[in-house]
C-alpha cells in the first residue's frame, strides 16, 4: 500500500459513503457509527445543511491567502458566533487547521504573553502529536521514540490538590483537558477545575482547557467547561467545530492574544489555517446545534446507555453525556468485543491510554431507538467475547 499506516492492526473498512449515524463499506454493508470519527461528526454525517453550506462557499473561493492577511467575511463570522457562545474574557479567536495545532498555538501564546517558560501538564493527558502537543503529551511510551522535546515541561496528577502546590510564579501555563478523554473519560473531580483556576490566578500561570473532545455538545452542553463553573485564560477546539471538516482554534482575550501580532509580527502564521470553506462548514454545524434540541437531549441519551449496558463483564461505567467509556477487564476482551461488534455491524474503539475500555462517542443525532440497537449489538458482541473466551 502506497499510503502510510500509523499501525500494524488498522480496521481497514473500505468506506464507500456516509449519512446520519450510519456508515457504508464498497460491498455496501451499513454499520453504525458509535464513535463519530473519534468525536468529530456530532451532527452526524453528510448533514444536507452543512453540504449546503461547503458548496455555496467553495463557488465563491477556496484558499486565496495565508491566515490574517486578507479580510474574509467567512472567518469574521466565524469568529463573531464563537465569541458570542462563550464567555466575555474568551473574545479573541485564531483559526487553525486542528486540535494539534490549536494546541502549539496556545502554548506559544502562554509563553510569549507570560515571558516564562515551564509548562505544566497531566499524566494521561493527549493534546495531539506534534512536537509541542507531544511534549504536554502525559504517555512516556508515545514520547520516548521523539526525544528530547520542549524543555520546561513537567507532570501533574489530574485531580491530584497536593500537585496544584507545583503551580508556581516560574509557570507559564497549566494545560488540562476539561475531561480526559484518551485517559479512558475521567471527570475533574472535587471541584478540581476550580481549584486550578484558583491556583493559576494567584501565581500568574495561564489555564489552558483543551476542549478538543468535549466542545460542541458532547458533553450535554455546549462547551464542556460549563459544566464545571470555571474559565479558562486560553480554550483549544477542534474535532467537532467543522462537522466533519478540518478547523480548530484557540480562544483568549485581545489583550492576551495581540502579543502574537506584535512580539514579534507574525508570531504564529498558519497557511491554511482558518480554511473559508471549513469555516462555512463550522457556523452551519453551531447553527444546527443551535436550533436543534440535540445538545438539550444529550444527557438523556447519554443515561439510556447507562441504564441499557449491564452485564458481569463490564466493571465501570463512566463519563458524560455522550463522551462515555465501559471499562472491561483487560484489553484483550476489549479487541475481541470490539471485533465482534464490527462483524456484527456496530463501530465501536478503544482509548489511546485506557486499552480495558470500549468508547461510546456516537453523533448526538442518535435517537433513542438507535441506541437499543446499538446496546443490543454490544451487549451480544460481549457474550460472543465471554464464550470464546470460556
């Protein structure tokens, strides 16, 4: 195969098309897509108003010039929606290309703006594979083959208070996820957020929440960090903002963020960044999801798979909304139930850091009937996996 691979073992379904929660092989077999291209597609696929949207925008222009330098009434819009979504000291938005990015912004504009240097970020935590992304990245084993990365960079415990006392006038910025996903979807816990929040205030340090898995709905409301009453001085996004096209961002406040436009001029440049026709695809996807009633649904739905998957070998169940994990005894039984599931119809994944746990991320245009199908095929893929196993 001429295209790289990033592992040995990949799924390898030869995808034809897409639509709704549904995806299709070349042989034109239908399975449902219960992980959304890893969080991304939360309006579901091939959604007609987005479509809509990308074509009328690419008949107009495509790329005309690296980011910032011409006025285009497309990112402006953009822009302007976000702003209005979120809250007042989150008023200043760059456009990039992904979550990776988003993320090497951010760390660059905390650096630049704060004039120190360390870093501090969380065990479990992934932020993207970049050099910088992986440097904050908490996995030894996914690090080690690049070294050495960032200098300054070191670990705290999530929801450890004792580490929040390694916060210090010497720290640039925290960067957390709001709920880490790759770690197998573990909550803040005790009000952690806040304390950090707290902390970082008294020292100087700039909080960075990584919404990247949690933005856009996915967690029953529309930013993740709402549900937990703090904000932060800098918010990554990706994955969901394009409904299934490439676009992230990083959010602060002008103040903050003009330092990256005059110390010096062009600080940060992406040349793609921002993409007029992602950008249309973006305010048609926070359109639907507000006019929709599906984020106001998510924790409902999210409580039906709760109520619907028992059984004796699913040892925890945990998450929020639609961001969930069920974890198993080991990975094994996790590959095999996820194998079965894909013969039996049903997308399911595990979690980069979290191998015992089987990811549940379905587009939240899930309906309630699509779940019991979907808890069935799991319920009976993991009764195929308990006796191959026996």
């Amino acid at each position: 195969m001429c295209l790289a691979q990033t592992s040995q073992t990949p799924a390898d379904l030869k995808i034809a098309r897409a639509e709704g929660i549904y995806l299709y092989d070349l042989q034109g077999n239908k399975y449902l897509d219960l992980i959304s291209g890893i969080a991304v597609n939360n309006i579901g696929h091939l959604n007609k108003d987005l479509v809509s949207a990308v074509k009328k925008q690419l008949e107009c222009y495509a790329h005309v010039m690296v980011y910032g330098e011409f006025q285009q009434e497309i990112q402006k819009q953009l822009a302007q929606i976000l702003v209005s979504l979120l809250p007042k000291k989150l008023n200043s938005v760059y456009l990039v290309n992904s979550g990776s990015e988003a993320v090497e912004g951010a760390l660059k504009l905390a650096r630049n703006y704060t004039k120190r240097t360390e870093i501090l970020s969380f065990n479990n935590a992934y932020h993207g594979s970049t050099f910088g992304a992986l440097s904050v990245m908490g996995n030894e084993q996914y690090k080690r083959p690049f070294l050495p990365l960032l200098p300054d960079v070191a670990l705290l415990n999530f929801n450890s208070t004792a580490d929040l006392s390694k916060i210090t006038e010497h720290t640039a910025c925290v960067i957390a996820e709001t709920i880490q996903g790759e770690a197998g979807v573990i909550e803040p816990k005790n009000n952690y957020l806040q304390l950090l929040r707290k902390k970082c205030t008294e020292v100087g340090a700039l909080m960075i929440l990584d919404e990247v898995q949690t933005g856009f709905g996915r967690t029953g409301s529309f930013f993740g960090f709402e549900n937990y009453d703090v904000v932060p001085d800098i918010a990554v996004f990706a994955k969901a903002m394009g409904g299934g096209m490439p676009i992230g961002a990083f959010v602060s406040d002008k103040n903050v963020m003009e330092v990256l436009s005059t110390d010096p001029p062009l600080g940060h440049i992406t040349t793609f960044g921002g993409h007029p026709v992602s950008c249309a695809a973006a305010i048609s996807n926070i359109q639907t999801l507000q006019n929709d009633t599906l984020i106001s649904k998510v924790n409902d739905k999210g409580a039906q798979f709760r109520k619907l998957l028992k059984h004796s070998m699913i040892r925890d169940f945990r998450g929020r909304g639609l961001m969930l994990a069920m974890e198993m005894e080991n990975p094994a039984i996790v590959k095999s139930v996820t194998s079965h599931c894909l013969s039996n119809g049903l997308i399911t994944d595990w979690f980069l850091f979290a191998d015992n746990c089987i990811r549940i991320a379905p587009p939240l245009t899930i309906s309630e009937e699509q779940i019991d199908y979907a808890c069935n095929i799991l319920l009976k893929s993991i009764d195929q996996s308990k006796r191959k196993i026996a």
